[in-house]
C-alpha cells in the first residue's frame, strides 16, 4: 500500500494517506493461515474421505459449542440451511412465513421454494433490524414462522419475536449469515430459535474458501429431520422417506474452516476496534451533522460484518461514485428492498408499504471494516468523505447548515 500523502482531521490526531482502500481483502485474512490451510487441505487429499470425513464432524462439534447448541448440520450454503430449516419444519403451501424486506435474496427466496408465501416487515431504523411490531401486524391464521436477519453483525430483538412466537404458536429460525458470533443479552445466536442458519461465504466472518454453511438447534429429532432433509431425504442408503436436497459441506470446506475458526474471535474483536475508530473520527471530523453513524445496542455484541451509514437527501449513490473516484471501496447492501423486486410484484407490495425500509435502501452505504483494515486507511476513508460530503452540491440539503 503506498502513502499518498499525510494530514489531520480537525481535533484528531494526523494519519497517513493512502492510495488504495479496499472494501473488502479476503487475502489479508488468509495469507497468514495459508501454510496452516494448506495443510489441513493435504491431510484431506491424503485421506481420500472428501465428504463426511472427520473434519466435518469437529467443525459442527465447534460451532454447536460455540453457538451454546447440542447440534450443528453442516450443509452447502447459507441459501441451503434457509431451505432445509423450512423443510424440516413442514412449512409449504398454504403457509406465510414473516420476514424482513430489508435483507439479502436468500432469506425470502427459501420461503418461496418450498412454495409458502413471504411476508415482508418493515426495519427498525436505527438498527435496521426486522421491527416486532411490524411484525405482530403482520401475523395472519397462515402465519407458521418468523425468520429475523441479524442484519450487518447485530443480533434482532429477539426477546420480543419469541414472545410473539409464542404467543401465536409460531416457528423461529436465525437468519445469522452476517452474525457468527454475535450475541443478544449474553445468548449466542444461532441458539434463540428453533433454529439458527450460518453461512460461510468467503466475505463473511468466518469465510470458507468457496461456499458453506450450518444448522444449529438444540432438538435432537429436529437435527435428525434437518440431516435427513440434507441427504435426499435417504435413510438407509437409498430409502427416501421425505423428498430431500443434496446438501452437503465437503470435508476440504471444513478443513479450512476449521483452522480458521480458531481466529474468529480475534477478527471479531478487530472489527469492533475498526468500528469504535470510524465512531471516533467520523465524529471528531463532524461527519455525524451530516451521517447518521450505525446504532449498536448496548445488549448486544455486535461483530461488525458490516461498518454501514446512512447518508440522507439523496446523494448516496453520488458520494459511493466519488469515494471509488478517490480510490476508497464502499458498497450498498441493499438498493432494492425485496418487496420491490420483480419477482414479487404477485403479492402486491407497492412503493410506500415499509417506508423504513425503503428509506434506508435509499440511504445506507458500507465502509470497509474488515478485520486486517489498518488505521491509516480508516483514516484516508474519513478524509475522503469528509472531502465529498464538505462540497456544497453534495451535502444533503436536510442536514446543511
């Protein structure tokens, strides 16, 4: 990385300047672990077990102790543990299934697969999380599940979706693809429903070399339903007592996983020390009369797999454009909510039905946070906001002074 200069932000200490500042360096994270991969992948290779081989089984005993479960089920993506926890529950036809509209595809696609009806609630806007109030309006006689995202790292109001789950006789399952880690009040996700979802795609916390993923629940029949599911629905072998899916994490994914998962920790605790800087100097630089910085709930334990602010009076997309202009990575998660996407338009959402949600669509914009992120280049993302946002045609007519 070469320096491009030095300066100051006005009451924080000079930092260096930097040419380059990456959204994300998935290398940064591997290359230290590269010989340690390497060889728990050349143990696989010697081994010939390339599906269900011990790796596997050490990863799932991991995560389970970690998650505060009795089982993990590995499985072969993030979007597959969604489908597999609807399936083993018996969610299908004739069932809606509440979820945030705010979120990645994945979330409301699985509910579409197994041919139920996604139901979209609207945020709350300053953790962006799936609102439980929105949610109670949303629940109907067909109503058999809420799947709450701890969106960007943060655990959702549980406590308040249980309650309600319990009260309407309702199914919870974690969409925690972002929150491996994370914990709500002291409880782990991934141990507050019925089920909690994971996937270690290669930007998450803990990032597998290609696609991952893993179930986690404390019901010992229920893993059993979410293993059967995963194997074609065989038991015995070549006996199909449901209609499954092949969904398998290969043992070479779990070897590396494995030896990354000893850091994540470490990485996570990186990632709040990136956050608490950018709280620091985006405020020291009087960025926070101009953004509103992300909300962290004091009973929660965020693990930051994303640094998002929100930048309002429409000029988002132009200050992303102008920071990659600098040479500063920044990405929007998500310009379209998922009630407005297209294949939805059959049930009926509109323009203004979850104006929280859309409105963050229209505002939220992620800095790089992860974990190997230096201190200067946080500080070149701060100047180079700062130097957007200070042009007159690009601060927010709301918040001008």
């Amino acid at each position: 990385m070469s320096a491009a200069g030095s300066g100051s932000l006005p009451g924080v200490l000079s930092g260096k300047l930097v040419s380059q500042v990456p959204l994300l360096d998935v290398n940064r994270g591997t290359a230290p672990l590269r010989d340690e991969i390497l060889a728990a992948i050349a143990r696989v290779v010697d081994s010939g077990r390339f599906l269900h081989g011990p790796e596997v089984q050490e990863l799932e005993r991991a995560v389970a102790e970690m998650c505060g479960v009795e089982h993990a089920i590995a499985c072969a993506s993030g979007s597959d543990a969604l489908l597999l926890a609807l399936l083993a529950l018996e969610i299908g036809p004739g069932h809606e299934v509440i979820v945030p509209s705010f979120t990645f595809f994945a979330t409301a696609s699985a509910v579409t697969r197994v041919g139920a009806r996604p139901v979209f609630a609207d945020i709350d806007p300053r953790t962006m999380n799936i609102d439980p109030e929105s949610v109670r309006k949303a629940i109907t006689p067909r109503t058999r599940a809420i799947i709450p995202v701890h969106l960007f790292g943060q655990c959702a109001e549980m406590d308040a979706l249980v309650d309600l789950a319990r009260r309407h006789k309702l199914l919870v399952i974690e969409d925690a693809a972002q929150a491996i880690g994370a914990k709500y009040w002291g409880r782990p996700a991934c141990s507050l429903g019925a089920i909690g979802c994971l996937s270690f795609y290669p930007t998450k916390n803990l990032g597998g070399l290609g696609d991952g993923g893993m179930l986690t629940t404390t019901d010992a029949d229920l893993a059993s339903r979410l293993r059967l599911y995963a194997a074609h629905g065989m038991s015995p072998r070549y006996y199909h007592k449901v209609v499954g899916i092949n969904s398998r994490l290969d043992t070479i994914q779990a070897a590396a996983l494995g030896v990354k998962l000893r850091h994540l920790s470490t990485w996570a605790e990186q990632r709040r020390a990136n956050a608490r800087r950018y709280d620091e100097l985006l405020k020291q630089a009087g960025l926070d009369r101009i953004v509103t910085l992300p909300h962290a709930e004091p009973h929660s334990e965020h693990v930051w797999n994303q640094y998002t602010i929100r930048i309002p009076g429409g000029q988002r997309d132009a200050t992303k454009a102008q920071l990659a202009e600098r040479g500063v990575g920044s990405e929007v998660y998500y310009p379209v909510p998922l009630h407005l996407q297209q294949c939805f338009q059959s049930l009926g959402y509109r323009a203004g039905s979850l104006p929280e949600t859309e409105r963050a669509a229209a505002e939220v914009l992620s800095l790089p946070i992860f974990p190997e992120l230096t201190a200067d280049e946080q500080f070149t993302v701060v100047s180079r906001l700062k130097e957007v946002l200070a042009k007159p045609a690009a601060r927010p007519a709301s918040r001008a002074a």
